[in-house]
C-alpha cells in the first residue's frame, strides 16, 4: 500500500516563473541647434536594468492565461519639428517601461522620459530628466540623450564652434538572451566629437556617434541630433523549458529551443496577448 506523506518527484510542477527585460522605443534627436534624443526606459530581472537601478523581481504567471505585450516604436524624426519626438511605452503585464524622450532644440525644450532628451545650443538648454529605475538625464547645451546606463554627455553650449555637441549616455548590457547584448544607449547631440571632457568613446551613443543616424532598432536606442529617429523597442521574456509560449496574433516574436533550463521568447513588434502551456 503507498506511503502517506511521500510526493513523487515526477508529480511535481514548475512554477511558471518569467524573467524580462522590456525596453521601450527611443526619442528621436531634435532639429536646429539640437540635442540627442533619450533612449526608452529598460526594465529587467536578469544582469542589469536602467537608471542605476536595482534588478527587479521575476513575475509568477499562470498556465492558459492571456498576458498583453506592446512593442513601442521609436520616436519619427521630421526636419523643422524642433524638439524631437518622443518614443512610445514597451509594456509586458503588469511592466510598463516609459518612452524615450526627444532632443531639444532652438525653438523646443527637451523631454523627459525613460531616458530624458539631450538639451538643445539655444540658451545653453539643460537636458531633460529620466525615470528613476529606467534610464538617465540628458547632457546640457548641444547635449547628448540619456542612456540607461549613464547621463548624456554636455556640449560646449552657445557660439562654441563645432565640434560642441555631446555623445549619447551608454546602455546596458544584459544576457537575458542567451548573450550579452547592450539596449537603450542615447543620442548623440549635432557635431558630437569624442572630447575626454565629455566621452569615453563616441560609440556609445545610440547613433553610433554619428550625426547621421537613427537608434538601432530594437534596442531603444535614442536617435541622433538633426537626422535621426528613435529606435524601436523590445520584450525578452525568460521561462522553464517545460512551458512553452503562445506569441498571439498582432505580435512578431519567436520562441527559442531550451537552453540551460529556459526558453527564451524575443518579440520585436506589435501589440497582442502571450499565454504558455
């Protein structure tokens, strides 16, 4: 007769528990005498997450259940629009990281977001504010964007000649993917040169240093000042192998093979629910 008490390991079930890293779109740069746009707020449970912050605390999810996932776009950059635009909020669940925020310029103040946008030349502009636990301030005067591992650099401000713009704040680098990859780094301001003053390395900006360029999409990268646009941004979800993942309809995303105990769903676009089995 069986043992009262006594519970087969086989019956055992495992929590459905989900690591995230969610990353919202970028703001994009501004125009005219403008600052770089902030990279969106990120948000994560595995290696680092934004503003200097603490890792927050997997979610314990149930089996058949509809949890909604949105994948905010980066922020359109459009010649004489002044202060850039922001980017839009990434949310998964009960997780909302907040939109970049766009460049400030000579006829637009900065704006605040997961990362703040990087203050514009006119009247030596400072840069907008992040969103604690997501992302960084802006630089001041032609300033770089806020990245979600450090402040945009300042620029040398009104009447300085060029180069005077400061390079984009640094991302973060997180592994919930299986790898290391880095997400949310800001904008460069226009003419941002690499001055030890007020960068390390120009890369770091979520336009690649370049005054040229958009922030990588994806990533939530902050556009550069003057041309570029913000960069889409991304939900990472991390779960037991013994579940696997619904991605609903209106979603773009795939599921990968089990790899140290976990899946791992990347989804890269749209709005829609997730549920597992």
């Amino acid at each position: 007769m069986p043992i009262l008490g006594i519970v087969s390991s086989a019956n055992k079930v495992t929590p459905l528990t989900v690591d995230y890293l969610v990353v919202a779109g970028g703001g994009a740069g501004g125009y005219s005498a403008p600052g770089g746009g902030g990279a969106g707020g990120l948000r994560c449970t595995v290696t680092a997450t934004g503003g200097g912050g603490t890792l927050e605390s997997a979610l314990t999810l149930t089996k058949s259940t509809n949890y909604t996932v949105t994948i905010g776009a980066g922020g359109t950059f459009v010649a004489s629009s002044g202060a850039g635009a922001n980017g839009n909020d990434s949310t998964f669940n009960t997780i909302t990281s907040t939109k970049g925020g766009g460049g400030g310029s000579n006829s637009g103040a900065p704006k605040t977001g997961g990362s703040g946008g990087g203050g514009g030349e006119t009247n030596n502009q400072t840069g907008a504010a992040g969103t604690a636990n997501q992302g960084f301030a802006g630089g001041n005067g032609n300033g770089g964007g806020g990245g979600a591992g450090a402040i945009g650099y300042n620029g040398y401000g009104v009447g300085a000649g060029s180069p005077n713009g400061g390079v984009g704040g640094a991302g973060v680098a997180t592994s919930i993917s299986g790898s290391s990859t880095t997400y949310a780094s800001g904008g460069s301001a226009y003419y941002a040169a690499p001055a030890p003053t007020r960068s390390p390395n120009p890369s770091s900006g979520g336009g690649g240093g370049s005054t040229t360029s958009n922030g990588a999409a994806n990533t939530g990268g902050g556009g550069a000042a003057d041309y570029g646009s913000g960069g889409s941004g991304i939900v990472v979800l991390r779960y037991p192998s013994s579940y696997t993942i619904t991605i609903g309809a209106g979603l773009t995303g795939t599921e990968s093979a089990a790899s140290g105990g976990y899946k791992r769903a990347t989804i890269t676009a749209g709005t829609g629910n997730v549920s597992w089995s």
